[in-house]
C-alpha cells in the first residue's frame, strides 16, 4: 500500500537503489585487481612482494595504506524520502 505521493513498493526500490550505490562507491574505493605497484604511489618507498602478492593492485605501502584508511570518511547515505514540512517550504 503506498502512502502520500509514494508509489506501491517505493521503499524498497529506495532501499535497493541506497544499496547498489554504497556498492559502487567500495568498489571504486576498493578497486583490487590487476597489477601492482612496485614502488608506492605516495611516498616511493618499495612495496614488500608479499603484500603485492597478497592483494593484487595494491598502490600504496603499508604506512600510506593506514594513513589513507584512518583519513577516509564515509560518504553518508542520502535521505531521498522528504518530510511533508520540507515539501511545503
């Protein structure tokens, strides 16, 4: 049953839509595959061969890795469902 301007199953295509795009933004993030890098792309510094072998397309040497995942802040998910008060506005 759908309620006010929405259309029978509205939420769930909304949750489904939230879903697929939080997927897409860790996989861009993500990005594993293909070749890594000797050398990493921040600082230089050789990448050990078992942390290349160990994650294919890694770029980034350990140290740059944990600064760049400390300094990483998840996007928020994007409220697509209005209030009625916002709406009047």
């Amino acid at each position: 049953m759908a309620g006010g301007w929405a259309s029978d199953g509205a939420v769930n295509e909304q949750i489904e839509i939230s879903t697929k795009e939080a997927l897409a933004r860790m996989r861009l993030r993500n990005r594993a595959g293909g070749e890594s890098l000797s050398e990493c792309a921040d600082c230089g510094e050789p990448i050990p061969e078992a942390r290349r072998r160990a994650q294919p397309g890694v770029r980034l040497c350990i140290a740059c890795q944990s600064e760049a995942d400390r300094a990483f802040r998840p996007a928020g998910g994007m409220n697509r469902r209005a209030s009625k008060d916002s709406l009047l506005k």
